[in-house]
C-alpha cells in the first residue's frame, strides 16, 4: 500500500495537469472564436444590405421578425434542455 504522502503528492499533481489542459482548450477556443466577434456585425450588416437591395423594405421587416422571435428560442432551449 502507497503511502499517504504520496497518495496526496499524486491527486495535486494530477489537479493541477487537469487544470492546465482545462485552461489551455479554453485559451484554444478563445483563439478560434475571436475573430467572430469582429467579423459577424461585418457580416450582418452586408447581407442586410445586399437584401435590401435585392427584396426591398420586406428583408428589413424579416430581419426584425427575426430579432423579435430570438427570445422565443432562447426561452424555449432553457425550457427543454435546462440551463
């Protein structure tokens, strides 16, 4: 049978490994999805108005459609699958 100590030695060791892959897929992932955060509004902002262009008022009023039912789905995921 190991001994206590190093029973204890091992558990921190292995917290702290599963502390630093913990960080480093969350560093990752902040690095895969930074650049959506300037590119989207860039990108929403041209389709609308490529749809404007194309449709007329109507893609403004589905685009607003749209916004208006986000709190729907929002409501209804926490309803389904929780927080």
């Amino acid at each position: 049978m190991p001994h206590p100590v190093y029973l204890w030695v091992c558990d921190c060791i292995i917290q702290v490994l599963n502390l630093y892959a913990n960080d480093g897929q969350r560093l990752f992932d902040g690095a895969i999805w930074i650049g959506h955060f300037g590119s989207g509004p860039l990108l929403l902002i041209g389709g609308m108005a490529y749809s404007v262009s194309l449709i007329g008022v109507w893609a403004l009023i589905g685009f607003a459609i749209l916004l208006l039912l986000i709190p729907l789905q929002v409501s209804h995921s926490f309803i389904h699958y929780g927080q």
